[in-house]
C-alpha cells in the first residue's frame, strides 16, 4: 500500500513536471490509433460483407442443350466431383423464359413476340464456404466451363474481382497503418521518456544515492506508458465512434453502409485495441528505460 | 541487510587506493575500522581524501585496491540489488548538496524517506520535526533554489538523518554556517550518535571537533596520520 501510494505520487509529480510533452504524446497515439482503426473498421466490415456475398456466390452454367436426365446426373457426378456443393439447380429454357417474365412485372408484355426458348437452359451452381478465395472460385468456374455442352460460365466475376482487389488494398492499408501504429507509439512514448529521463538526470542521480531502488525509479515511468496507452487508445477509438456515429446519422438510407451492414467494433476487439496499445505504450517506456537509464 | 547498531564493527577498510584518472592519488594503503555507535571526526587539508573516504564508505566510488566492507558487507563485490537498501541505511550529508532546486524544502527532506517507502503521515510529521530542530520551519514550502547557502547546508543535513539511519556520513556539515547554527548541527548529529547511530564527519573546522570526547582521524595526502606523523602534520604547524 505504501509502494502503491508513493509510486503514485511520484508519477504525479512527473505527469505535472512534463505535461506538455506528455500531452503531445498522448494526441499523437491518439491519432495513430485512429487511423489505424478506421480502416481496420473498413477492413472488418468488407471482410464481414465478403463473408455475406460467399453465403450468396451462384454460379450459372449456361448450356447449348437441356440435358437429359442421364445427362444430368452425369453432370452433377463431375460437379461434386470437383469440389462439394450445396445445391445444384437446372433451368430448363422455359423456367427461365418464367422467370424473367416475373422479373419483368409489368412490363411481360416485352416478350410478347419472343419465342419461349429464345434462353439457353442453365445449371445453378451454389458451391460451399470453402471457396475462400477469388482464384479457387475463378478455378472452378474454368472447370464448370469445361463441362458438356456449356456455353459460358457467370458469377459475377466483375463485381467479385473488384470487391476482392478492394479487400486486398484495405488489408495493405491496414497493415500500413498498423506498422505507423506501433512505429508511433513505441517510438513516440520510447523519446517522451527518453526526455524525461535526461531532464531528470540530476532528481534520477540524486534518488539512486538515497537508496530509491530500480522499481522505485522505473515504475512512474512504466505508469506514464501505461496511462498514454490507456488514454491515447481510449481517445482515438472514441473519436472513431463519433466519426462512425455521424457517417451512420448522415448516410442512412440505400447506400453501401445498408448493402454491407457496417457496425462498429465489438467490445472484445475495443478491449484488445487498447491492450495492445498499453503493451506498446509500456514496452516503449521499457525499452527507453533500459537504454537510456543505467541503474 | 541490516546495519544494527552494537555491531562490533560497522565499517572494515583495508588497504584502500584510490587512484583517479590520469593519476591522481585520493587515498593510498587506508585502513580503517570504525564500531557501530560511534562518533568519528576525519580531519585534514583540502585534498586530503576526506570527501573520497566518504564516497568509498557510501558506495559512490569504488577503491582501486584493497576492501571496503560496511556491515559486513564488502562494497567491492556487493550485489547491484543490495545497493539502494544498504544506502537508504546511510545517510549522507553532501559538500555540494545535491538538493532539486525546483523543489520544497519539505520535498527534499522527504525523498530520503520516500525510497524507502514510508507512511505519508509518518515522512510529514518527521520532515516539521526536522525543519523545528534546525530552525528552518518557515522555509517548509520554500523552494531549494531560492535558500541561502546556508539553509540549503541544513536542508542536506535534515535529508540525511531523515531516514533515521544507523549510518550517518557527513562532508564538510558545517562549512557555510555561523557559530550558533553549527552548534545546533552537531547537537543534532550527537542526539544521533546518542540514539545509536555511527556518525562520521569530515571537516576541516576546528573548533566542532577541538575539544570534542569523540576519536579524531586525520588525513593527509590520502594518508591517514598516526600519532607519530601528527606532530609533523602542516594543520598542527599553523599559525
């Protein structure tokens, strides 16, 4: 208790001695934070709506012929053969002049002078969550078009490519900005009591003489790193909320935030964000102490 | 570690050098055995070695030769864990100071008692204690930096025998004080030495160790004078 409460009033005493330092500090791990949690917000969001687009990934065999029933039992033997699936579908070329009559609602009258087997019959393929990835998808649909009589093979490519170039750039960004993340706040805490340190060589030199041992001298700075972890974590994810608070407030509506549900961070990963941030703030403070102070 | 007080002997030095970079000799072939308890003046010239013999019983420094043991413990080889607890048992009173000028008195005194972690109430009361006995209860609050030389000399002393140690190490206590506040100091180093600590003084003020009951040690060129040296010892010849 008597540990606890003098290690506190030291540290007070620093905090008060060195405030502007420590407060610059403290904002540029805010920011660090922020940055690097905006786009991990982003990055988890598209992953989550990737997760969603798999649930829904189709992919449409288009056929020169419907096939028989033999014929489709064959096929559907090559498909799960390749790889497993949820459902297979076959679209005669009336079902699908059907369903695009519904599609059409009120405008059906369109295909007034049409022939009803103007559209190639198809095979729905609805794979299973292990297609992880754009290539094993883009795999598998080369296959499917290698099938008996198909014509050509649709998934979407387009929009899955895009949304997996996207996802692929916000993981680097994400990256990038966590690397500035533990580059600023290891660094930026390391030099903040680097400084103290010297501005306080003469008190340091002083308190070692009087028998002030190593926990009685590292500890408030350790405290000090653990508070700008704490604080500056804290801050840059709570201007983060605001900022998502209002982008929610100001887009509502159809939009991508509705396309994609966007929400913000559980509280188990806020929790780790801010750990993780302590441990650096801390482990800067650590290194600094080690290097800079010979007890 | 404990320094307790009866101990036969608190402080062993046995053919201690110091030799300071390039070359010049602070203490040469020094032994000394001082008992728990007592009260040791170490007298000589400017240069003498007084300030090292100091700095080699508190730790500061190092001897190039020989051994220094303080409670039974040689300061040569003592474990770098070991050194705040045998220091926050000595107390020292600096020729320099080393006080923080940007700090209280009260702030100053109370740093001693601070690394060894002691209740806030206790260090408040013992720190007004302090300051009543050394008259300097009006400067509680005021800055280090802004004191005489003078009151900044009490203020190390307060520091020093703040912790109550058993050890008490003093360089040059009284060099910026009146008659009447050096009588004050050393009232209090005895009441010290009375309660049990050993205290050592260095000094080159003759007249707080003149007609003192307590063992006089004098150096001389890093040498310590025996009773055959000392009638040829340059203190005795002056005018």
């Amino acid at each position: 208790m008597k540990f606890i409460s003098t290690i506190l009033l030291q540290t007070k005493r620093n905090l008060q001695k060195t405030w502007p330092t420590q407060f610059m500090t403290l904002l540029t791990v805010s920011l660090s934070v922020l940055i690097f949690s905006f786009f991990f917000l982003i990055y988890m969001n598209m992953i989550k709506a990737g997760e969603n687009l798999k649930d829904d990934l189709r992919l449409t065999i288009y056929l020169e012929d419907e096939p028989v029933l033999e014929m489709q039992m064959q096929l559907v033997r090559k498909i799960t053969n390749f790889s497993p699936v949820d459902e297979i579908r076959f679209t005669s070329r009336e079902d699908a002049f059907k369903r695009l009559a519904a599609q059409l609602g009120d405008n059906v009258d369109v295909l007034d002078d049409l022939d009803p087997s103007f559209l190639p019959p198809s095979i729905e393929v609805y794979p299973k969550k292990n297609l992880n990835t754009l290539a094993q998808i883009q795999r598998f649909s080369e296959y499917l078009a290698t099938l008996p009589g198909a014509i050509k093979v649709q998934y979407g490519q387009e929009w899955v490519e895009r949304f997996n170039y996207f996802t692929k750039l916000l993981r680097i960004i994400v990256f990038l900005s966590g690397f500035l993340l533990i580059m600023t706040t290891t660094f930026m805490v390391a030099y903040t009591i680097r400084l103290a340190v010297v501005a306080r060589q003469a008190e340091l030199e002083i308190l070692r003489l009087l028998g002030a041992t190593n926990g009685y001298i590292r500890t408030p700075f350790l405290i000090e790193g653990f508070l700008q972890g704490l604080l500056g974590s804290s801050l840059g994810l709570l201007a983060l909320f605001f900022l998502y608070s209002w982008i929610e407030i100001r887009f509502t509506g159809p939009g991508i935030l509705q396309l994609i549900d966007f929400t913000f961070f559980s509280p188990n990963m806020i929790g780790i964000i801010i750990a993780v941030s302590i441990l650096l703030c801390t482990g800067g403070g650590f290194s600094s102490l080690r290097k800079f102070m010979r007890i | 570690m404990n320094i307790q007080p009866g101990n036969k002997s608190i402080i062993e030095i046995f053919k201690a050098t110091k030799i300071y970079t390039p070359d010049v000799v602070a203490l040469e072939d020094i032994s000394l055995s001082v008992p728990s308890g007592e009260m040791l003046f170490v007298t000589g010239m400017s240069g003498a070695g007084k300030t090292t013999l100091l700095k080699l019983i508190c730790g500061m420094e190092h001897p190039d030769k020989g051994l220094v043991e303080v409670a039974g413990k040689n300061l040569t080889r003592i474990k770098d864990k070991e050194i705040p607890r045998l220091r926050q048992q000595i107390g020292m009173a600096y020729q320099d100071f080393k006080l923080l000028p940007d700090r209280t008195v009260a702030q100053n005194i109370a740093m001693a008692m601070e690394v060894s972690y002691q209740n806030i109430r206790t260090i408040k009361k013992r720190v007004k204690e302090l300051l009543q006995k050394l008259r300097l209860e009006h400067k509680h609050d005021a800055l280090a930096g802004k004191l005489s030389r003078g009151e900044q000399q009490r203020v190390a002393i307060a520091r020093s025998i703040a912790n109550s140690p058993s050890l008490i190490l003093a360089d040059e206590p009284t060099g910026n004080l009146d008659s009447r506040t050096t009588r004050l100091v050393m009232d209090l180093f005895e009441q010290c030495n009375t309660a049990g600590a050993t205290v050592i003084i260095a000094t080159h003020d003759e007249a707080i160790y003149k007609n003192s009951i307590h063992r006089v040690l004098e150096l001389y060129g890093g040498h310590i004078l025996t009773q055959a040296d000392r009638s040829i010892s340059p203190l005795n010849n002056m005018p």
